[in-house]
C-alpha cells in the first residue's frame, strides 16, 4: 500500500478507521523557529555638577537613546541624533542594544577647586570598582560619587591600601545609598596618606556606579583636578595607554591586593615598538601595600602605552601632570584598563579649542587594525582613517577640530587597548585629561547583561 503525507488546514480532522487526526500546515518533523527576542534596554549613568565657575557637560549621541533624571526614572526623554546636557546630579541614559550609542561627562573649568581638564565615561552600575592612585594630603583630596539608579537601597564598603598596607578609614563601611539617588563621599575624613592610595569599593546590598573626582592645589591655590577612572580589576598583566608625551612629570602606582610580594616588570609600548622602560628592571610591591615609583623622563617624550606584568594579580595608575612655566600644572590620570570593544561611540563635549587625541596601543605580538571615524555634532564626516598598528606599538589620530567631536572606533581585535587625549590652555595654565575607552559604550553587541526595574 502506497502511504501519502497529507497537508490539510489546521482544525480540519481527518477520520481513517475511527481515529479522529487533527492536522496542521506544517511537515512531520518541523519545529517552529523561536521568537527573535526583543532588543534589550541598558541604563548607563553619567556624573554631573554644577557649581558657582561652572560645571559638567553630558554629550549623548546616537539612535534609540532616552534620558531621564536620577531621582525619576520614568520621566524619559527620547533624543535625536546628539544632545549636550548639565545637571546637578547623575543623569540617566538608556539605550538599546544593537543600536549604535555613546555618552561621556566633561568639564573645562579655568578657576575653581574643579579648575582644570576632565572628561569621565558614563558606567553601568556594578558590585565591585577598584581606583588607583589617589591622593589624600594637605595638597589633594578626593571625593567619591556613589549612584544608586536601582528601586532598592545599597550598602558599599571601602578597603583602603596604602604604602604601609591596608588603612583604616572610619565611616568607610555600610555606607547606604538610597534607591534613585547619589551620595558623595569626601574621602579626606576618612584617610590620610603621605602617598597614593588605592581604595576598593565593594556593595554588600544592591549595586551602584561609582566615580571619583580628584582636585589638587599648590597651598590654596587649586592647580588641577580630574575623574579618575576605574582600573581594571587586579590581573598577572595589565596595559594602561594614555602616556601624555607633553608631561615630564610622571608617577607609576601598583597595588598588590595578594598575600605575596609582587615582582612586576615594565615594558614601553612606544611609537616604534616594544621597548623597555630606561632604569627599570623588576619593581617589588609588597603583599597588601601601594607602592609608587617616579618614572619621569624615563617613558620618554611621544604618546605611549605601558605594559605591566606581575607574578602575582597587580592594578596599576600613571599620575601625569602638565607644567605651566615653573608651576605645577593640570593633573591626568592613565588607568589600567580593559581592551577596546568590536566598536564604541564617543561624543566628545570640548569645544575645538582643545586638542583631541585617540590613542591606541597593542598589546599583543601581530599588527592589529581599527577604523576611526569622525563626525562633527550634526553627523556630518570631518575625519577618517584605518590606523594598522604593528605589535607592541602605540600609534594616534589627531581628532578634527570641530565643536563636540564624535568619534567612532571599529576594530576585529581583541589586544588594543584606546584612550582620549585632551590637551589644551585654560586661563594661564596647561590642561590635560586622558580617558580610557576600555569601558565605552558597545555598538551591535546583543548580549550584554543587565537589568534595570524602571525599564521595560
């Protein structure tokens, strides 16, 4: 007997020996291709002030991006194309994953405590932040921002490690954030430290974004201040790029959160190449301890990356400062950081005044690509090139100058580490900011994790 697939509309019933078949459209053995899910909507948040000199700017540019304010996160605002904000508080940005989108904080001050360069990437809130490299004395403070942007309140914890080991910092622990809401944290009450500190913010509850704002003066006169980013958690080799080749004035700062000294080795990530870092053979930072070394002249005089390797896990910060005459100038801080994204979107809120730079350094042993493009605040192309970096090397693209440059990177590589340059006059002195972009944000990336109650 000759037996037959028979296709009849779905709810028909065959009847073939008294058994009622209910049949559909589809072959035996096809399954249904699953739903493709719905893009997924990521909070990000970025530092504000404002203050009687003046006070930060939020750039925000691309495509499905919403704001809103800290205290309510319902009330969004949908953007098009690109927008310059300010805020005396935090300020939500959401955007879509798989559309192209960036944000960043600056500020520009010529006098003030916040006198001096800055520019800050916007973070997701996290459970774990290290900073490195933090000066606390009678010349330098520093104050952290903590941001809750959850319906729930969070606890954070500070561990403090200093030259002498781990500090003690009272009020540094169970500090609460409540939910929609920013906290700042002098941390000049809580320690004191002849040398830079690291601290390590952990939350016990909920989750925060963390930032920290470094302001420094010669007596009281302010001289320089900066966001300090986050490093990059501890790891047996880390690579910091941002190397300002205008800056003489140098400091190397590795913590060693371990239970073993660290012997850490140095190498120049330099326009010609991999290098070693003249005077240096192998540093030893002990178990627990920060310890800084003076680099000076030593890293040399053209834009550069560092790679620092270690036997045990070590984070790591370059302290770089300008020099206005015979003054001390502006202060810019080059973290270890993460490598670059398949692609990130940065608005940069400086006006044309000030030089931009994107920096890119490869870490790993081949030569390594990634396209740069440049658009001025209304889309329109004022830039464009395909750096191919050998390995080891660092090489620059000097950022058109036009009003909120916004800068684009693509690369298939996975070792090249970027940063933002800015260097310019303010009032009578030499500013600089270097921002890593390890953390920016992701284009066409449909998977990244995370998880906001207030958006849908």
């Amino acid at each position: 007997m000759n037996i037959r697939r028979i296709l009849v509309p779905l709810g028909t019933a065959l009847l073939a020996g008294g058994l009622i078949v209910v049949t559909g459209l589809l072959p035996v053995g096809t399954v249904p291709a699953p739903a493709t899910p719905a893009p997924a909507r990521v909070t990000t948040i970025c530092p504000s002030f404002t203050g009687a000199l003046g006070g930060a700017s939020v750039a925000v540019a691309g495509s499905k991006v919403a704001t809103a304010p800290l205290a309510a996160p319902t009330s969004q605002t949908t953007l098009q194309g690109s927008a310059l904000l300010t805020g005396d508080t935090a300020i939500r940005v959401i955007t879509t994953t798989g559309s192209p989108a960036g944000a960043l904080t600056g500020a520009q001050l010529a006098a003030g405590p916040d006198r001096g360069l800055g520019l800050s990437n916007c973070s997701e809130p996290g459970t774990t932040w290290w900073f490195t490299g933090l000066r606390l004395n009678a010349g330098a403070q520093a104050e952290l921002l903590l941001v809750n942007a959850d319906s729930d309140p969070a606890a954070v914890d500070l561990t403090v490690l200093g030259a002498g080991g781990r500090l003690p910092a009272p009020g540094g622990r169970g500090i609460t954030v409540n939910p929609n809401s920013q906290r700042v944290v002098p941390l000049g009450p809580l320690v004191t430290s002849d040398t830079p500190i690291s601290v390590q913010l952990s939350t016990s509850t909920g989750r925060v974004a963390a930032f920290v704002r470094q302001q420094e003066w010669d007596g009281t006169t302010p001289i320089g201040s900066d966001w300090v980013a986050p490093a990059a958690p501890p790891a047996l080799s880390q690579t910091l790029t941002g190397i300002l080749g205008t800056s003489l004035d140098r400091m190397l700062v590795i913590t060693n959160p371990g239970d073993h000294t660290a012997q850490v080795r140095l190498g120049l990530l330099s326009p010609s190449g991999r290098l070693g870092v003249a005077g240096v053979d192998i540093l030893d930072v002990p178990a627990g301890v920060t310890r800084m070394f003076p680099l000076g002249p030593a890293l040399g005089g053209d834009p550069a990356g560092l790679a620092i390797s270690g036997d045990v896990p070590v984070t790591a910060a370059l302290i770089q400062r300008t020099v206005s005459g015979t003054a001390p100038g502006d202060v810019a801080f080059a973290v270890a950081s993460t490598p670059l994204s398949d692609a990130v979107l940065i608005p940069i809120p400086l006006p044309k005044s000030i030089a931009s730079t994107v920096v890119v350094t490869n870490a790993g042993e081949e030569a390594a690509s990634v396209q740069v493009t440049v658009t001025d605040a209304a889309g329109a192309k004022v830039g464009e090139q395909a750096l191919e970096i050998p390995g080891g090397a660092t090489l620059t693209f000097a950022v058109p100058s036009v009003e909120n440059a916004q800068v684009t990177l693509r690369t298939a590589a996975h070792n090249l580490f970027a940063a933002v340059t800015a260097t310019g006059t303010l009032g009578d002195a030499a500013s600089a900011t270097v921002l890593p972009l390890g953390s920016g944000t992701v284009i066409g990336d449909p998977t990244r994790p995370s998880y906001d109650a207030h958006v849908s």
